[in-house]
C-alpha cells in the first residue's frame, strides 16, 4: 500500500493535564503533564500509524516549540517532511476537571505563515505526494493563509490522480468543493452552514447528504453527528451507524481518528460502508483514551466487530 500523505497547515503541541477544579484567580497544581503532536493533519497520520498503515506527514514547524514537534514526532516512530517557518509552533492547552469530568480546551491561534513559506508547502505537496493514492487534508489554516489554499491543494490531488479527503469548514471548504474532492467530512453544524439548511431535525438530514453529492464535486459525503454516531452517503449507497456506548475520558482528536481510520480502510481497498466502521470504531476508541493520546490500536478493532451500519437508500 501506498503512504497516505497527511498535510497540516497549523501544527500544535498539545499539552493536557488534570486538575481537581477550575476556579478563577487561583493557583490551580496540575497533575504531570502529557506532550503530543497535534493538529489536524497530524493526528491523521498519527492514527494511520497506529493501525498499522504507513503515512507520510508534512507541516511547517518553526521556533524552540518547533524542535520540540519534530522530537516528538521522531518518537512516534512518523515519516515526515517538514517546512522551515520563521515563527514558532503553536502549543494547545487542554485541562480535565476531575470533579466535573469536564474539558477545557485552549486553543492557540499559531504563526503567521509568509507566501513563501505556504507556497513552499504547495510545492513540497507536488513533490511528496508523486504516487499517492490519498492525500488528507484536515485543520484550519494558519494565519496569513489564502482562503483559497485547500482548492490548491484539490488541483494538486488531481493533477498527482490522488483522492483528496478534506476535514475541514467555512468559507476554506466552500473554495475547496469547487474544485473537487473525493471525500469531506463536515461535522453537523458545519454540513447546515455549508448547505445553508437551518433544519435541526437529524430525519432531514440525509436528503440534504444526497442533495448535496448531487451538485458538487465529491464522491464520499460523512456528516459526524457526535453521540448520535455519522451519516455517510456516496453515490451507490448511504448508511448511518452508531458509535458503540463507552466511557468518554476525552473528546479531543475523536474527528481525526475517524478521518484516519476511514481513509486507512479506503486505501485498502475496503467499499466506503465497510472503510466507515473502521471510522465509527477509531473514533470512538478514541473516546476511551487520556488527554491528546487518540485511539488505540487494540481498542478500535475490539470496536469494529460492534459497528453494524444501517442502509438508509
């Protein structure tokens, strides 16, 4: 099997710790703290790894913080082709309280990218992604981005003859379609802003999935639905499917070990319906680990055997 190129715009470390409660203007003592490479594209690649498939991940790294990502990723065992950048990486924030179980997550904004260095990016795509099969594009774009950034990265996936599978939103994901993808990955808000739907109603939603494939540039459509599971719809067939019930310990990285899953299954020559139990069960084994660790490898495919998806049409 061919690497599954991963390309993330606005890299992080993601640092998570616990604490008993948050209050305001306290000094709150943290537990040991937990480092990872995050980001969109990242975690992808991450993912991929773990379930035994290869990837190839590229992103822009700058500054201390910078060093810090590629030791990281060297412990993760990761192929990877970096971009010198002048500012520093981003590093995330996220506290569990342990009284609530709830999550706060900071959220960092990142380095201004120059032309040069998005376009050296741009042009390193052309470069790694030669033979590829799929291409994951998935994150935010950093500072100084063009809007338009992901529709170039479609023209490259076409011209290389690779399948573009984007998680992205807003107007980076309008700019995108026009140019063809093979796969989005919209969660439910973002699926209604895109269509311009303001339908809460889960029933109305796989009418607005078809409506959809059937006007843009895209073959495989999966709406996350969080606790109520994903809507994946292509042009032969659209399923739902349930995530099987476990204990939430953390919600962060679930969207990106389902891109991953998914698109490993995919590029093994798995049918979409089967490549999305792959997705349901690494998205929710994700659920089961700590902090920014994603799903685990012996978690997801005990999960698989409990995904049974439904045929809607």
């Amino acid at each position: 099997m061919k690497p599954i190129v991963t390309l993330t715009l606005n890299p992080t470390i993601d640092l998570s710790t616990t604490v008993d409660v948050v209050t305001p203007e306290h000094k709150l003592r943290c537990d040991s703290e937990r480092r990872d490479p995050g980001g969109g594209g990242l975690n992808v690649a991450r993912v991929i790894h773990e379930l035994g498939g290869e990837s190839l991940a590229l992103y822009p790294r700058g500054g201390p913080t910078g060093d810090l990502l590629e030791q990281l990723l060297e412990q993760k065992g990761l192929r990877r082709w970096s971009i010198s950048i002048s500012g520093h990486t981003r590093e995330n924030f996220t506290v569990t309280e342990r009284k609530s179980k709830r999550e706060f997550r900071f959220v960092m904004p990142g380095p201004t990218l120059a032309e040069k260095e998005w376009q050296a990016l741009l042009d390193s795509l052309s470069s790694v992604a030669a033979d590829a099969e799929y291409i994951v594009a998935s994150g935010s774009l950093a500072p100084g981005v063009p809007v338009d950034f992901y529709a170039r990265v479609a023209r490259v996936a076409r011209k290389q003859n690779a399948r573009l599978v984007l998680d992205t939103a807003g107007e980076p994901l309008l700019a995108a379609k026009e140019e063809g993808i093979f796969m989005v990955k919209p969660n439910r808000k973002e699926f209604r802003d895109m269509m311009g739907a303001q339908v809460d109603e889960l029933a109305a939603l796989p009418g607005l999935a078809r409506a959809f494939l059937e006007r843009e540039h895209a073959e495989v459509l999966v709406v996350s639905l969080g606790a109520d599971g994903a809507l994946l719809t292509t042009r032969q067939g659209q399923f739902r499917a349930q995530p099987p019930p476990v204990e939430t310990h953390s919600s962060v990285g679930a969207g990106d070990s389902f891109v991953g899953g998914m698109t490993l299954g995919l590029a093994r020559g798995l049918a979409p319906e089967e490549a999305f139990r792959w997705g349901i069960a690494s998205g929710t084994a994700a659920l089961l680990s700590h902090g920014t660790e994603l799903c685990r490898r012996a978690d997801t495919e005990r999960l698989f055997p409990l995904v049974q998806p439904v045929r809607l049409a």
